[in-house]
C-alpha cells in the first residue's frame, strides 16, 4: 500500500519530464543530441543485459524476503566470490557481478545469496531477511521464480518436529511453552547429509494473545542459525499472520540436522478472559507447512508430531488459602484413578470427555480421593478439581 502514493507521483512526473527534454533535443544541434542518447542506453543496458539484479534478503529470488531465505545461506555457508559495488541491506534492486557459482539443485546464483555483498556467504547475511521480511519484488534478473527443489533423498524413516507443551494446562492469561524438538531417526544414511529446515506453526489465534508470541532458539546450539517471524515481532511487515509463527534453522555448511536435537521453545500467551459459558478450550499446535533439505539441496521428508492443551477458566480467588498441590496417577489409568493433596481441603470433582460432557462427579473433604474409571470407555478425558479460590484440570487417558 505504501508504494502507491510513490508510483502515481513518479508516474506524474515523468510526462513532465520527458515533454521539457524533447524541447531541448529539438533545440540542440545534431552532435550534442547523440551524445545526451548515448549515456541513457549505456545506463539502461546493463541492466537488461549480461548484469544480475538482486534484492538484500530474498536469496532464492523467489519474490519475497521471509524464513525460506535461511536455507540458501546453511547451503552456500563460507563460499566467497565477488563483492557487491555499494552495497546496503535495503529492499531496493541491487546490480551484482554473478558469482558464476549456483546453489546445487536450484541454480540460483550465489550473488543473491550474499545478502550483505561483502563477498562471503555466513551468518552476517542473514540480517537482511528480518530486516526486509515480507517484502515482494518482481523486478530482479534473472527474474523471480518459485523455489522449487525437485529432487528428493529417499528415506525409510522420516525425520519429524515433535511439538510438546511444558504443562497439560494453563490458566487463561498464562503463557503456554512449547517445545520444538526434531527427531532424527537412526537408521537415516550418513549421505543423508540433513542441513536445514523452514516451517511454520498453526495455532488458533483467537485464543492467544499474538502481539506476545515469542521464539528462543536453544541457546547450547551455536551451530545452528535461525529465523524467526510471528506478528510478536511485527516491526513494519514481519506479520506471517495471527496464529502463526515461521521459523527456520540450518547448520553453517555442515549436516547439523543430522541428529536428534532440541530446536527451541515458542512463548504462546493465553487471551485474558475468553472461556466464556464454558470452563476449557483446547489449544490445538500443527506444523502445516514444513521442508528439510540436505547439503545437496535435495528435500528429505519430514513428519510432524503435534501436541494440544487445554486452556483452563481462572477463577478469582477471594480466599487467601493458597491452592494444595495435587498429585494425580496413574496417567494412563485402567481402573482407579487416585488423587492426593499435600493437605486437607474440600474439594469437587469431574471427569468430563473433550467435548465437555461430564460422566463422573463428586465431593470431598480430605487429603485423598479414589475415583472409579473402569466402566469408562478408552480415551481422553479432563479430570477437573475445583476447591475454594483453586481449580487444577488434568488430561487423563483411560485404557482397557
Ligand atoms: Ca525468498
Ligand atoms: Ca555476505
């Protein structure tokens, strides 16, 4: 939207423009007319002719600088070629001497992956993907492409995202932390050679706060080099969307995806006050869209394992009584669920299925309580134990 009011003035101008230089040509004697022509072709040709064009951050020159642009980089990491005359990191069409070097299965020329131009490819280019995220161009040379990656490296097991909530439950206006480990199965090949992966987390934005989502990638990983984007880190156009976070991590020119290893954990704030007329939600995690590459460039499937939690309704306590710790077990359960506090309250209970409809309930005075599970059907359930000013809700898994 910004770049209207830009285009229709430069649009005004121009006319203008080229009305005051045809009077001066027309006035002009023949010999200084050709040598005002000469100049402008020479200016234009390079361009259109045998130069590259580039944009600081797009480094697979698909059109648009976002989390995808890290893998280029993992790829190419510590290749050097020409630097870039007056470069900067801006989101302007950038002229580069091809470096004659491509990335190995797309062709893209290393020059569009030297983001910051100074002539090596590492972790300094990486700024001008943040920087100019979102952005979208059409005018680089060659021109923008998909990035499409066509050949694939065969695997009998696939490598996958875990995605594990810290707790079963939280409160409204709790952050939630999710884990995001990747499983890297042993039976993969050593020429597997796994480098880097981009993907992007789903989560129902209407039941989180999104100005506040956050990443930290594992701090013991300094092999890895990540981006990451959510409407948390919204500066201009870093705004994937609500409920939606894009992340990517890569090795620097090594196959550090080759092993199991903990990739980082994502902050996701609960909403303030949304259950309204009931007293849970489910907070449902998926990986929609994910790619793992290899040295080669080639793609390696990757799976996902995907999590949820439940969102439970706080409630205002008017009770100074702090609320008791609650042990519940065993989780899977058969028969008989049990469940102790560290001291005596009274408190009631229910067992509920995840669409909320309760098939047990009860009260109690005491530091213990044995429910009866075995006239229950396998599955999910919500165990919920509400005592004065404290409520606990746990998901349970009754098995035949
Ligand atoms: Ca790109
Ligand atoms: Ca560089």
């Amino acid at each position: 939207m910004e770049s209207l009011p830009l285009a229709a003035g430069q649009f005004s101008q121009q006319p203008n423009q080229f009305t005051i230089m045809h009077k001066h040509q027309i006035n002009l004697p023949k010999v200084t007319l050709s040598a005002i022509a000469f100049p402008a072709l020479f200016l234009l040709l390079p361009l259109s002719g045998y130069s590259q064009l580039m944009f600081p951050g797009d480094t697979n020159n698909d059109g648009t600088a976002n989390h995808f642009d890290l893998l280029p980089i993992g790829v190419a990491y510590g290749m050097e070629g020409p630097e870039r005359f007056g470069a900067s990191l801006v989101w302007t069409p950038q002229e580069n001497t091809p470096w004659a070097t491509t990335l190995p299965l797309s062709g893209i020329d290393l020059g569009f992956v030297d983001a910051d131009g100074n002539g090596i490819i590492d972790s300094l280019d990486i700024d001008a993907i943040p920087l100019n995220y979102d952005s979208l161009q059409n005018v680089s040379i060659p021109p923008p492409m998909p990035w499409v990656l066509p050949d694939t490296f065969p695997v009998v097991e696939v490598p996958y995202l875990q995605l594990t909530f810290q707790e079963n439950t939280v409160l409204e206006g709790d952050t939630a932390i999710l884990f995001i480990d990747y499983v890297y199965p042993a039976s993969m090949p050593p020429t597997a050679s796994a480098l880097a992966m981009a993907f992007t987390i789903s989560f129902d934005g209407t039941l989180t706060d999104d100005s506040q989502t956050f990443f930290e990638p594992t701090p013991t990983a300094t092999d890895l080099m990540h981006v990451a984007a959510a409407t948390a880190f919204a500066e201009g156009w870093r705004s994937p969307g609500e409920g939606l976070v894009e992340i990517a991590t890569s090795g620097r020119g090594t196959p550090a995806l080759s092993m199991s290893r903990p990739i980082g954990k994502l902050g996701i704030i609960i909403e303030d006050m949304i259950l309204q007329g009931q007293d849970f939600d489910t907070l449902e995690v998926d990986i929609p869209q994910r790619l793992l590459i290899n040295l080669g460039e080639q793609v390696i499937d990757l799976g996902v394992q995907k999590d949820s939690l439940i969102i439970a309704k706080t409630v205002r306590t008017t009770s100074l009584t702090p609320a008791p710790k609650i042990q519940i077990f065993p989780n899977p359960v058969k028969e008989q669920l049990f469940i102790q506090l560290n001291r005596e309250a009274e408190f009631a209970w229910r067992i509920s299925n995840l669409s909320g409809k309760t098939f047990k309930q009860g009260k109690d005075m005491s530091r213990s309580a044995t429910l009866s599970t075995s006239d229950l059907p396998s599955g999910f359930y919500f165990l919920e134990i509400v005592g004065e000013g404290w409520r606990e809700v746990e998901k349970v898994f009754v098995c035949e």
